[in-house]
C-alpha cells in the first residue's frame, strides 16, 4: 500500500510539468501578439499574468496533494 501511495505522490508531482509547458506557450503568444500589437502590450501583459498565476496554481495544488499524500505514507 506504500509503493501506491509513493506512485501516486510521484504523478500529483507530475502537474508542474503541464504548468510549465502552458505559461511557456502563453508567454510565447504573448510576445507574438505583442510584437504585432505594441500599442496593446499593456492589456496583453496583464491577461499574460494572470493565465500564468492560474496555471502555476495548479502546480502547487499538485505539490500541495503530493506533500499530504507523502505525509499519509
């Protein structure tokens, strides 16, 4: 029952990489649409960051459940 515990711990952990992989592809569209847009840079900015505070949230959520997870182990 610890090596369960244990896999899933590892796969909650697991989250930071699609987290990771979305703010890169936001901040990617970001700089493309700033760079065709620059007068709209300051309203890009600002939906950039908060898409990137959303997406991060979920990778602590992940370590969060990882953590509690790890602490029933």
């Amino acid at each position: 029952m610890e090596m369960l515990g244990l896999i899933g711990a590892g796969i909650a952990v697991l989250t930071g990489f699609g987290a990771g992989i979305g703010i890169g592809i936001a901040t990617g569209k970001a700089a493309e649409a700033i760079s065709r847009q620059p007068e709209a840079s300051g309203k890009i900015q600002a939906i950039l960051l908060l898409g990137a505070a959303l997406a991060e949230a979920t990778a602590i959520y992940g370590l969060v459940i990882a953590i509690m997870i790890m602490g029933n182990v």
